[in-house]
C-alpha cells in the first residue's frame, strides 16, 4: 500500500515564505513524477508544479519565479519552496505522484492548508 504524507502547510503573512514536505512510502517500484497542486474554495484543483524523475520541471504560470519545486529521490520525497506568498495562493494543497507498485497509477496526498492572510 502506498501513501503519501504532506506536511509543512500553516497560516503565513502576505509576502512570507513556506516549505510543503510529502514524503511517499510502501510498496513502491518506480516514482515518475511528482507534483503539488492546489484547491480553493469554490475553484477546481490545478497543478502548482511537477517534477519528472529526470529532473524536469513545471509550473503554473501564477507562481514562476515565486515557488521552486525539488525532489529528494533517495527520500522518496517532494518539497515546494513557496516565496512572496500572496492571498491569492490560499488554498488546500495536494501532493501528487504517478508511480509504479507495480500498476502505474495517480496517487494524492490528504492535503495540507495553507492560508496567506494579514
């Protein structure tokens, strides 16, 4: 069984900065990709941004140059650095990972809130 196991959101001062952690476990063969999305109220979900396991990455247009995603393989695990933080970027936020165990397969995280408010 695999999991996904988010951390690091929290309520945060417009212009502030915070660190999302989602570390994936089980039965795991290979991991493809890993990425962040979000939610907010009364909006679809979208992606934020992903990362390949070759290194390459994505972002929304909304958060290029604000928010850096990164990767450690040997953990498993997918950070997102998210600078000069807006109102705008409230929201729930997903971690994602299509991955193989071995069915290839999409699997998200519980999701963790992050809120930028004065």
């Amino acid at each position: 069984q695999v999991q996904l196991v988010e951390s690091g959101g929290g309520l945060v001062q417009p212009g502030g900065s915070l660190r999302l952690s989602c570390a994936a476990s089980g039965s795991i063969f290979s991991i493809y990709t890993m990425g962040w999305y979000r939610q907010a109220p009364g909006k679809e979900r979208e992606l934020v941004a992903a990362i390949t396991s070759g290194g390459s990455t994505n972002y929304a247009d909304s958060v290029k140059g604000r928010f850096t995603i990164s990767r450690d393989y040997d953990k498993n695990t997918v950070y997102l650095q998210m600078n000069s933080l807006k109102p705008e970027d409230t929201a729930v936020y997903y971690c994602n990972a299509r991955l193989s165990s071995p069915l290839l397969l999409n699997y998200w995280g519980q999701g963790t809130q992050v809120t930028v408010s004065s």
